[in-house]
C-alpha cells in the first residue's frame, strides 16, 4: 500500500491538472456543481446488457428512455481495465453518438493502485463524474474495528485518487453476511473518516431495505444521504428470511420515501442506476424488462419531489 500511496502522490496536481483540462467545460463542471433542482439522471447499469456491443448498447439505451449508462469498467465488463485508455474513448462516443451520456463507471477497485488512477484519469478526461468502487467483507474471525481502520484507510487512497484526478467515487452498500456496508453506519463512518468530498456513497436503496427491514431503512436514507454521490435501485419481497428480486414497483421498496430523503436531506442530483437482478429468460426478455423499469422509474423520481 505504501507504494501506491507513493506514487498518488508523486502523480501530484500537475497531472490532474492536464486531465481535467481535456474534459469538456460542461461535463467537468457536473460534479462540481450539481443542479439539485433538475430530475436525477435514469441510467442502466451495463451489467445487464453486457450481450451488447458499444454501438447496439447506445442504440438499446436511446430506444428504452434512458438518459445514459453506468458502464461496466472491469473484468469480464464492458470495458476492461487494461485497454481503457483505448475503449472506454470508443464506447463514449458510440454512446453520446445516440444522445446520451456515460454518467458513471462502475469498478471493483478496493484500494488505491496505478490502474485505479489511470482508469479515473481516463474517466476525467472523458467527462465521466462518478466512478462506483468495490466492496469490503468482514472477516468474521478477526476484530471488526481492526477490519474497519484498515477499510477505512483503503478508502483513503481512493479519494486521493480521486481527488488527483478529478472524478467522484461512490462505495455501493450490499446486504448479506460479512458485507461492510450492509449495516450502513460502518460504512458511513469511514466515509466521513476519508473526509473527502470526492468520496461518498453510491447507495442502494433495495439493499438498504433488506437490511433496514420495518423500519431502519429510513434511518440508513437519513444516515446515507448528506453522503450520497449515488444511487441504484432495485426491488424485493421476502421469500422465507430471504430476499427475492422483483420487478420495481412489485416489491416492499418504498423507493419513493428513500428518493425523497436523499432529496431532501442530502440535495441528491447524481445518476440513478437501474438493477435487474431477477432472472429473465432471454436477453430481449431483459431489454423488455428494462423498458418496463424507466418509465416507472421517472415516475417515482416525480412523486419523490423533483420538477425540472
């Protein structure tokens, strides 16, 4: 870790610098200085359409209502980390070709490295403002406050990553054993520890549910939101002690109290991804699924309190 941390910081401002300086005007100044009068973007996370190339993906995107993607940059992604310099430029400008945009990345990176900075310079220089990282599990064998200061510290070369470069990074909260961040104060605590505007959360408001279960899911809303960067949604009914994923609308998400709260209490303006994660029988049944989605979507953002 001490050598990542090293070269963040020989990377210095300079570099940063010349990255944000090949960004468009407008699209560098999105995550700076958000409208939080104007509806959140709606986007699909590009796992789901991974079938896709970048040409088809964009077309899809245009024909289904979306207002951009959540590209997929990883392993087995849509991009892969170690061709972004070349792709993610081609997958851009086939997706902003169609009227669109990429509003977000979505990473595993877990800790700051040489890729981490070359992929959010990347980003930057494209316009990207947020960059959703990867996900910590506990240890169930060793002490929980060691695990969270180490977490926390990861975080820290995160944001200096993100801070050198430019870009916005957000921690996606999962539930389910061993998760940090399925509890949400763990998490939230660490962010705040970081101390970085560049750093927050990109919170899942269905996960937050299985978590928060009768009530406590408003409590990770208000807990959440003045650090949301953010959002994904989906839906679920229990099955059992277990969450089954339905399609939104059909399950006990009350989508539309969260969206309100982030709004409200934390001036919420970032993208809204769209999760399927219920099976489908074929890849047309999932585009048909996704159709569904947005326009329920945007109506839940209206009933959630944005008019513009």
């Amino acid at each position: 870790m001490h050598g990542r941390r090293a070269f963040l910081a020989a990377a210095g401002m300079a570099a940063a610098g010349m990255v944000m300086m090949k960004a468009s005007p407008g699209h560098a100044a999105r995550a700076e200085a958000a409208d939080t009068s104007r509806k959140p973007p709606v986007v699909i996370f590009s796992k789901y359409l991974q079938f896709l190339d970048y040409r088809e993906l964009a077309k899809t995107c245009r024909e289904l209502g979306l207002d951009g993607v959540d590209l997929t940059v990883r392993s087995g992604g849509h991009v892969l980390p170690e061709n972004v310099t070349r792709d993610l430029p081609a997958a851009v400008e086939a997706i902003r070709a169609e009227g669109l945009d990429v509003h977000m990345i979505t990473t595993r990176y877990t800790e700051a490295s040489d890729e981490v900075y070359t992929v959010c310079a990347e980003a930057a220089r494209l316009g990207i403002p947020y960059v959703r990282i990867g996900s910590h599990q506990y240890d169930e064998k060793r002490p929980l406050s060691d695990q969270i200061q180490r977490f926390t510290e990861d975080l820290r070369g995160l944001a200096a990553a993100a801070e050198k470069t430019g870009v916005t990074m957000g921690y996606h909260n999962h539930s389910g054993p061993r998760n940090f961040g399925a509890a949400l104060w763990d998490l939230a605590g660490a962010v705040e520890q970081a101390g970085s505007a560049r750093l927050g959360l990109n919170f899942d408001v269905g996960h937050a549910r299985v978590e928060g279960g009768f009530y406590a899911w408003r409590l990770h809303a208000r807990r959440a939101a003045p650090i949301t960067k953010m959002c994904a949604v989906k839906d679920f009914v229990w099955k059992k002690d277990e969450p089954e994923w339905v399609p939104l609308g059909d399950g006990i998400v009350d989508l539309v109290e969260s969206l309100r709260i982030l709004r409200e209490e934390g001036g919420f303006s970032g993208p809204i991804s769209i999760h399927i994660e219920y099976k489908t029988p074929s890849n047309d049944a999932m585009v048909e699924e996704i159709r569904k989605t947005v326009p329920r979507l945007r109506e839940m953002i209206t009933r959630a309190g944005w008019k513009a």
